[in-house]
C-alpha cells in the first residue's frame, strides 16, 4: 500500500506555494540541490576571474630613464625615446599601448566597457523564453569564446570590444547563476546557500531548469520536471506521487501565472519603493565595493601582497556574513556594514602617502573591502527576498544592473586617484547605510510566489501592527 499513487481529484482541495512544495516534495536542501547548487555555482568563478583580471592586465608599471640618471617624476615631459618600461613593453596593457600622460584616462575604458556590458540583459531573458539554464550555458560559452579572444587582442580598441562582450557574458551568468541556484532550495537553507552561491563562483548544461520558474510557467508550458527529479533522489517512491500532486498548487485561484516584468514592479505601491531603495544601496555598493578593489593599484605598495590581503578580508566576509545571516536580520547588517565601510575610508581619506602611514592607508582599505564585501554579498540574498518570485529574477536584473553603473563610476573615480577615491567610497558607505534602513526586514518571512500574495501579506502585516 506503500507504493500507491494517490488518486488524481479533478477538484482543487489545497492551497499550497512553492516554497512549501519544495519543502514537502523535495525537502530543505537535499542530495539534488546539493548536486544543482555545486555544479550552478562553478559558472562564477569564471565570472570573477574575468572581472579581477584588470588588477594586473591593466595596472601602470614602473619605469625608469634609459641613461641611468635621475628621473622627473613623470615621463610626459620626456622624448619617447628617453625612457622605457621596466619589465617590457608586455607587462601590461597600459605599457603596451603606451596609456599614460594625455592617454591616461584610456586605462579605464576597458573595464568601463567590461561593467557595461554586466548589465543585466541576461536577467530579462531568462524570466522570459530562453530560461534560467539556457540563460547560463548561452552566457558560460560566450564567457569562454571572448574571454580567449581578449588575450588574443590586436589593439587597444579590440581589447574595449571584447572586454565589453565578455562582460555582458559574466553578467548574464552572475544573475543566472544566483537565482538558479536559491530557487530550488528550502526557505530555512536559501539565504546561507545564496551567500556560498556568491562566494563559490561550466557546467549548467548538467543543471535541471529552476521548478520555481518551470511551475510558473516562465519558460515551459508543461507539468513540472525538476521537482520529480530532485524528489527521485531523495525518496525514489516520490516522483509518481509528485506527478500526480502539482495539479493542487494554489488551489482556488487562477493557476495561470504569468511572468512579470519590471513595469509590474513599478506599478506595485510595495514594490515600488523597494525597488528604488535596493536599486539606490545597490549602485553606492558597488561603487565602493568595485572601487577598493582597484584602487589596490593606487596605494604605491606591493600589488601582490594587497591582492592577497583583499582577497583573505573577502573570504572572511563571506564566513561571516553566512554566519550571521541566521541570527542577525538583513538591514541591520546590511546598515552596519555599509557604515563601517564609510568610516574606515574616511579615516584612510586623512592619511598619507608616505612610508608606514601608506601601509595604513593600505590596511584602511582592507578594512573597508571586507565590510563592502559583506554588503556586496548580502544584497543579492535581500533584493531576491524584496520581490516575489514572478518578476524576481527581472527586479534582481535591473538591482544588479543598477551596481554594473556603479562599478562603471568606480573606474573613473580609481584613475582620479590621490585622496578622491577614498572620500567617494566614505560617502557612498554612509549614505547607502542611510538608505538600506528604509529597506524591509526580510529575515524569516514569507518567500511570496505572486504580486498579489506579496500585496496580501504586506496588508496583513500591516493590520496586524495597527491591531497591536
């Protein structure tokens, strides 16, 4: 009796979302969605590679006079022929196509035409034909292809086309990525895993499509797949029970639900403000975030070594904002981090850029890096938890590519250089701490499937406090 399907009722007898059908038919976070999350995720590490690269492709060597004698501090007074590239004319870009003096403000186009193109379009077309999984593979072998023919560039202007195209592949697979992944995971597991997901970024052609999307109907008009098969690893007498069950999901209203787009976010009163906040704390977050990072190229100490001391400060963040996900909310967090980041950029605004006071400025920026980090890691979990699953993946979209302009800012604040960079970065940490405590908590509360269950819940909530 064990192995019989339950009868198949023509009549609608149970309300359930899909939050709650992935904790009933899948369970929290179970051998598939460990199988999904791991192979998902290893299509951002990629991501990073191509986004950091800048730090040592593009950084401005040391030079020296050819006849041995004191040099100016400048070369853009000397002959071309007084001077040359210690290391070589291949060290770097900027060696290589000579972007110094009058050409200095080109250092910074690359990586401005890399940030343009993270710009979010992958976020609208995986809500709408292409889909979650065909959305990752298009952009992993794009990511491929023209991250190679980067290496291979000709010119500088090659160089800008194909660093715009493979960051329009790293940013359709940061967003792919993210929501593919936390989607099919349990309420009480999402936020933990979509840190990990951020922190652990080939192979999406072995990932089922997202059951939250598929259910919907987002890209497939059939009954769902992936949640069979998740359930068939976790309880092999599951899938025929599932096959038979998904019929009752959301019963008693319309079970046609049909994807959002951005403009159903901004005609939702609820929505709406959150959108414009999260977008807002997103654009100062990256601006900081993008910005200590390659500002390591301007702080006259070893590039390696600050390369290193950023990367540990990051993966201290990451552990700790894992950690603290589960005991302390979103905006408090969020809020700390973000003025702990302003403050310490302050501080190292007030510094020098002589002796031990430069490896305080350096320490100063470590600091400020791990704070940003945080910040920069915990958005994506609180912007996916801002908006209901219809028009998730579109409203993460466009918050992302709200931080794809701010990083876009960073580059030129960096080839300012001298003091600027440090007070851009305080102010951004203050005033985006400002902003996100107008945010929503979003700590243990409802993942919302539709618009209107969002509307719903936030009315109630709000009764409920007017009631005492």
């Amino acid at each position: 009796m064990d192995n019989q399907v339950p009868p198949k009722s023509s009549e609608c007898n149970e309300k359930i979302g899909v939050d709650e059908m992935v904790q009933r038919y899948a369970g929290e976070f179970g051998p598939w969605q460990l199988r999904h999350f791991m192979l998902t995720s290893v299509a951002w590490t990629l991501g990073a590679f191509q986004g950091m690269a800048v730090v040592f492709a593009d950084h401005r060597p040391k030079w020296r006079c050819i006849s041995g004698g004191a040099c100016p501090e400048t070369m853009c007074g000397l002959p071309h022929d007084a001077w040359e590239w210690d290391g070589g004319r291949r060290t770097s870009t900027v060696a290589e196509w000579d972007l110094v003096c009058k050409d200095m403000y080109k250092a910074g186009i690359p990586q401005f035409a890399f940030f343009v193109g993270c710009n979010g379009t992958f976020g609208h077309l995986s809500d709408s034909f292409l889909g979650r999984k065909r959305a990752l593979a298009l952009a992993c072998a794009m990511g491929a292809t023209f991250g190679f023919l980067t290496s291979r560039s000709p010119s500088f202007y090659f160089y800008t086309l194909f660093r715009f195209v493979t960051g329009v592949s790293t940013g359709g697979a940061g967003t792919s990525v993210f929501v593919l992944t936390t989607e099919p995971i349990g309420p009480s597991k999402r936020a933990t895993m979509g840190i990990c997901t951020t922190s652990l970024p080939l192979a999406p052609f072995s990932c089922p499509s997202s059951p939250t999307s598929t259910i919907h109907g987002v890209h497939s008009t059939s009954s769902p797949q992936s949640l069979p098969s998740c359930k068939t690893l976790q309880n092999p007498m599951g899938n025929k029970y599932l096959m038979e069950s998904h019929y009752h999901l959301d019963c008693g209203t319309d079970q046609t639900v049909v994807s959002g787009s951005i403009i159903d976010v901004i005609r939702s009163p609820v929505t709406r403000l959150r959108f414009i906040l999260a977008v807002s704390v997103n654009f100062l977050c990256y601006v900081a975030y993008y910005g200590l990072c390659l500002n390591v190229m301007n702080l006259k100490t070893n590039l390696y070594l600050g390369v290193i001391l950023n990367g540990v400060a990051e993966m201290l963040a990451y552990m700790l904002t894992a950690v603290a996900l589960k005991w302390v909310g979103r905006r408090p967090l969020t809020v700390g981090m973000m003025l702990f980041s302003g403050v310490v950029c302050g501080v190292g605004s007030l510094m020098g850029d002589v002796g031990a006071v430069r490896k305080l400025r350096m320490i100063c920026g470590v600091m400020g890096i791990f704070a940003m980090t945080s910040t920069y890691n915990l958005l994506f979990v609180y912007a996916s938890e801002l908006f209901p699953t219809v028009v998730r993946n579109t409203a993460v979209g466009c918050v992302s590519q709200a931080g794809q302009i701010g990083a876009m800012v960073a580059t030129f604040v960096v080839v300012i250089g001298g003091r600027w960079p440090f007070i851009v970065f305080a102010v951004c940490g203050v005033v985006g701490g400002v902003l996100a405590w107008l945010l929503p908590e979003t700590l243990n509360q409802p993942l919302y499937d539709t618009m209107g269950g969002l509307e719903k819940g936030e009315l109630q909530k709000s009764e409920a406090v007017r009631d005492g």
